[in-house]
C-alpha cells in the first residue's frame, strides 16, 4: 500500500530532492556504528519572541543543550539572522527562519524533533500553533511541549503520534500524585555544597548564570552537577529535576528535596548547583520557597537586572534592591547569599563595570555579569564561601 500523500505539500516539495542523499548518508552511519554517538537534532519554534523573555526556552537552548543539536530556529521576524547575533552574541551557525518550511529547506533534513520554544503566561497552545505542531508531527517529527497543556492527554494529539509511530515529551508532567513525594529530611545526608541561583525577578537569567558557574566548576576539577527546576532546564539536558510550577504545592518541598539527594547520590560531586524560579520576594511565584525549603542551600547567588526597573510581565511593579531580597532570603532560610550576578539588559559594558564597582563596595559580596565575564569570577565567589572546595583546585593544579 503506498503512503498517503502529505497534507503539507510545501514541506514536502521541500525535502524531496534530498531524501535519497540523507538515506545513503544514514545508511552509511550505522555500518559505520556512528549512530550510538550521534545527538538527536532539533529545530526550535519561537515566533515573535526569540530574544525576548517569553522565548527563554528557545534562548537558552541556542546558548546550551545537552540533549539536542539545535539546526533552526523559527521566527519569522527574525528571519535570515543568525541566532547567537539575535542574543546580542557570537555567531552560533543557527539560522533562524521565517517558517517550518524555510527551516526544513536550510536545514536539508527532518530534524529528530520540533521543540515548542516559548513560554507564555497563559500555558496553552494556540490554534494556530496546535496545527503547526500536527504538521511537524505530520512529517515524522517527535515533540518537545514545555507548556502547562500536556499534549498527551488531548486526543487529536495523541491519534496523530500514534499514527506517525513518534513521541510527545510533556516536560512539565508531573509523576502521578501516588509517586509524589513529602518532604523526609534527608537532605541532610547530602554533605556536598548546596548553591541556589535565585533572582530578584523571573525570566531574569537564573538558569543561565546557573548553567555557566557549573560549567566554570567543572572545567577547574570541581565536580558539579545542576538541578533543574523548570522546563527549559530539562530540555537542555539536566539529568537531575523537577518542573516545580507543575506540582502540586503540598509535594514541592519533597520533589526538591528528592531531585537534590538523587543528583547527590547518583553523581558524589563536590557541589550542587540549584537554579532557581521566580523570585522569593514576588507574589505571583512561590516556586523560590520551595526551592530554598527542599534543598536547604548552603549559599545562594543571587541574580539582577540593574537595567529593569519594574518586573516582568508586571509594569506597576517595581523591581527590588538586591539588599532587600537578600535580606528577604536571608531572614526565610538558614542560607547566606554569597555572590551577586547582574543580568546586563538595557546596559552599557561603562554601565555594568560601574554596577559591579558599586554593588560589591554596598553589599560586601563578589559581583560579575555571568554572561559577559569572565567565568573565573563565578569560581572566585564559589571557593571564597566554601573555601574547602579550594583544596580539590589546588590537588587538580599538582
């Protein structure tokens, strides 16, 4: 019986010149046995917002994944750029592009996956990009949904996988409510630093700057590991997690605790790395509660955006000192906040330098914009609050 023809004639007209080519080439891999090694490959939806806040998850899987080889992204205003330009960036050999059709095109190939890229307030898919979504699933593709909408209980989604033999990842799904689990206390056998990312706003670069200091650690002989603790965390590639927004609350503290103790137990590292949600000080999040009460941290390094001057998403909101939010985190948890990143947004390189200058002279504490600066920085701030860990630098140096 021959397969139906495709609903999506563009596509298709896209890729038919190619399909001989990419089938010689994937049976050439596997004689070979390269494809053990070889990283599923992505393209990344983000219409209208890649570089803006509501595109975080597409922004931070072009500055880092793991789990996925990011070939395109899709945003038709942006198109024709390359994606680490559009961060304000080095070029990343991304190229962003004005639909799925033009993505499939650059790229050659149906990548492995379509990821939902954005996320916004409202959680829920469109109709326009529920169809974009059945397209993608339509040419073969699997789906990465971040959203709050879990694709796998609506049954259009659900015949359309099935037809296509491909898998739908709902990221935000929590376990079922009989696996949740309370927290017990024994974060306490974690021995092993425990640092929390926390932020004076959301969408404000908490995962980022967390991504960034375990890297820095880890390229020094400091064994570190990162907790996620939403979405676009678990999409890059953290082994260790929880999409805490979508659990209830009564099971938060004890989903943190459990993702930090199996990080602990699974990897023995020197220190653990918590990024952080939201901020404790504003009222429409209280993830950053629970993530100070599961995981216990040790030491928080706090994120802001000198250059933002009411919240996100929240125009008559002012946004806080970061004195009052560390006093804020200091006075909930038995934690001490031992370093400052700013987030540089609407800042001049003059500007920052003098932030810095100026923070670490109010607060007393080592400051550094973690994207632009150096990352020894954020490895100076660390060894100075856990001056032990200073020992394991010093055994990798001999």
């Amino acid at each position: 019986m021959s397969p139906s023809p495709s609903p999506y004639p563009v596509v298709a007209r896209a890729l038919s010149a190619d399909q001989d080519h990419f089938a010689r080439n994937a049976a050439s891999l596997q004689r070979s046995g390269c494809e053990q090694e070889r990283v599923a490959t992505a393209v990344v939806y983000c219409e209208a917002n890649f570089g803006a806040i509501d595109g975080k998850t597409a922004n931070g899987l072009v500055r880092h994944s793991e789990k996925y080889d990011i070939l395109a992204v899709i945003d038709s205003q942006q198109a024709g750029l390359d994606a680490g330009v559009v961060l304000g960036e080095a070029p990343k050999d991304i190229p962003v592009c004005r639909d799925l059709a033009d993505a499939l095109t650059h790229i050659g190939e149906v990548p492995d996956w379509f990821i939902f890229g954005m996320a916004p307030a409202s959680g829920m898919l469109s109709s326009r990009e529920r169809g974009l979504v059945l397209e993608a699933i339509d040419l073969g593709m699997n789906v990465v949904n971040g959203l709050h909408e879990f694709l796998n209980d609506d049954p259009v989604f659900i015949a359309a996988s099935a037809a296509k033999n491909v898998e739908i990842l709902d990221v935000r799904k929590p376990r079922a409510k009989k696996d949740l689990r309370l927290f017990s206390g024994r974060i306490a056998e974690v021995t092993c630093p425990r640092i929390a990312v926390l932020g004076t706003d959301c969408a404000i670069g908490k995962r980022t700057t967390a991504n960034i200091l375990t890297r820095a650690l880890n390229d020094r002989g400091i064994k570190a590991v990162m907790v996620g603790t939403g979405q676009t965390g678990l999409i890059q590639g953290a082994r260790y997690g929880v999409a805490l927004d979508a659990i209830p609350s009564q099971f938060c503290s004890g989903e943190m605790e459990a993702a930090v103790v199996e990080a602990f137990e699974g990897e023995n590292p020197d220190v653990i790395i918590i990024e952080g949600q939201g901020a404790l000080s504003h009222p429409a999040y209280s993830t950053s509660s629970f993530i100070l009460r599961g995981s216990c941290p040790d030491g928080v390094v706090l994120q802001h955006a000198p250059g933002r001057t009411t919240r996100c998403d929240f125009d008559q909101m002012a946004m806080p000192t970061p004195d009052t939010e560390i006093n804020l985190i200091q006075t909930f948890a038995d934690t001490k906040v031992i370093g400052l990143t700013l987030n540089h947004e609407n800042m001049t390189d003059v500007e920052v330098d003098v932030a810095i200058t100026l923070y670490e002279c109010e607060l007393g504490i080592p400051t550094t914009d973690a994207l632009s600066g150096p990352p020894e920085r954020l490895v100076e701030m660390v060894m100075k609050a856990f001056p032990k860990l200073e020992e394991k630098l010093i055994a990798v140096a001999r």
